[in-house]
C-alpha cells in the first residue's frame, strides 16, 4: 500500500543544507502495524509528515495504493490525505472553541459528508470511544486522555487506510498512555496501516515490525508484517 523509493528530504537552515532523511526504502501494508524509533533529529517525524503528504521529499517516489502522489499537487494530495489518511498528535490538536462531538465531525464537515452521516458517525465514535457523556464538553473540560481519544476518534471519522501517530502517548502518564495503544491496536481488526511514531521502546515493542533510525536513515528493522 505504502511504497517509498529513495526518499530523501533536506532543508536549508541558513546557508546549510541538512539532510533530515537520506534515501528511505519502506514498504508498509494494509493492517501493518509499525513503530518508528530513533533519538531525537533522527528523521522519525519528518518520514511520518511525509507519509502523512503533510510534506514533500527533495527527491525520490512516494506511491500510495498504487498511485505516485509525489507527482500530485496541493489540491489532489489534500484530498487523497483526506480520504486515506488520519492523524494522532502528542499534542491532540482539537480545536478548542469546538466541543468533542463537533471536533470529531470537523473532518467530515470538510469532506462535504451530508449531516445525516456525520450525525450517525459521530454517535457511533463517541459510543465507542467512551465519550458519550462528554460530547458537549471543550478540550479544556476533558481530561488528557479524554482528549487523546476525542483525536483517535476524529482521525478515523473517515475510515482511513492508514493511521499516523506521531508520540501518541507524549503528554499521558503511563495508565492513560496504554489505555490510548490499547485503542490505536484494536483498529488493527479494522486492516488500517497503523504506523507510529515514539521515544518509548515498550510501547515500540508492541509493535509487529519496529523501525530503527539515525541521522535520516534506517538502519535496522526487526519484526515482521502481516
């Protein structure tokens, strides 16, 4: 499902250019389940963003279902990210002034989905997720956790194909933080590519295939896909 060939990223930090990935071959699955590990400037987030067509690679192919989304534009890789892709954030990103139900429905309210069907889904996701009975509440109402599953559920409020969490557990203390794997685990039933991104080798350990990189290369992978 995911193919990346060569995939390097630079940036240019004032008159140097600093390569923050260097020639990325990564090959991921429907219903892969992958840690991504690696001390900090390793290359971990800046490869997740670009799985995630939140950025581009200096050079090299992403191909996504078949299909080479580096050669999309702006538009078509928004929609294409829409459509197949959701993300999970240390810090949650909801939007504040909106309540839960309302950040769930965000994406779907973008995405043009009639509101009998965002009505539907967001019911469903707050019932499943436990928020039921904090469906009106604001982000600064909910606890972290609270919070953290409000994100899960709004990432997935479009079916994604793949599940990008970026140190989902960063800002939970180490109950919440299993409870939130527990949830992102059980989407793996769902055949969603669930690909993540942590400091925590327990929690990367879970994972069926951990990646392991340093200065924007991969240098080993143990585990094996689905």
């Amino acid at each position: 499902m995911i193919q990346l060939e060569k995939v390097s990223r630079s940036f240019t930090v004032g008159d140097q250019q600093v390569a923050a990935l260097r020639g990325i071959d990564l090959n991921i699955a429907a219903g892969d389940y992958v840690s991504i590990m690696g001390p900090s400037g390793s290359g971990k987030s800046t490869l997740l963003n670009l799985i995630g067509l939140l950025d581009r690679p200096s050079s090299g192919t992403y191909k996504l279902d078949g299909g080479n989304v580096t050669e999309l534009d702006d538009v078509q890789q928004a929609r294409v990210r829409s459509e197949k892709i959701g993300f999970v954030f240390q810090a949650f990103h909801l939007v504040p002034r909106l309540t839960a139900a309302m950040n769930i429905e965000l994406p779907m309210i973008l995405a043009g989905i009639a509101p009998a069907e965002r009505k539907k889904r967001v019911e469903k996701l707050l019932e499943n997720y436990g928020l039921m009975d904090r469906a009106d509440h604001r982000p600064d109402q909910l606890s972290g956790g609270q919070r953290q599953r409000v994100a899960i559920a709004r990432a997935t409020s479009m079916h994604p194909a793949v599940l990008l969490a970026d140190e989902p557990t960063g800002n939970l203390d180490q109950t919440t933080g299993k409870e939130v794997i527990d949830l992102l685990e059980q989407l793996l039933e769902q055949n969603v590519a669930l690909i993540m991104v942590t400091h925590d080798p327990v929690i990367g350990s879970r994972a069926k295939r951990q990646i392991h990189m340093v200065d924007g290369q991969i240098i080993s992978e143990t585990g094996s896909g689905t």
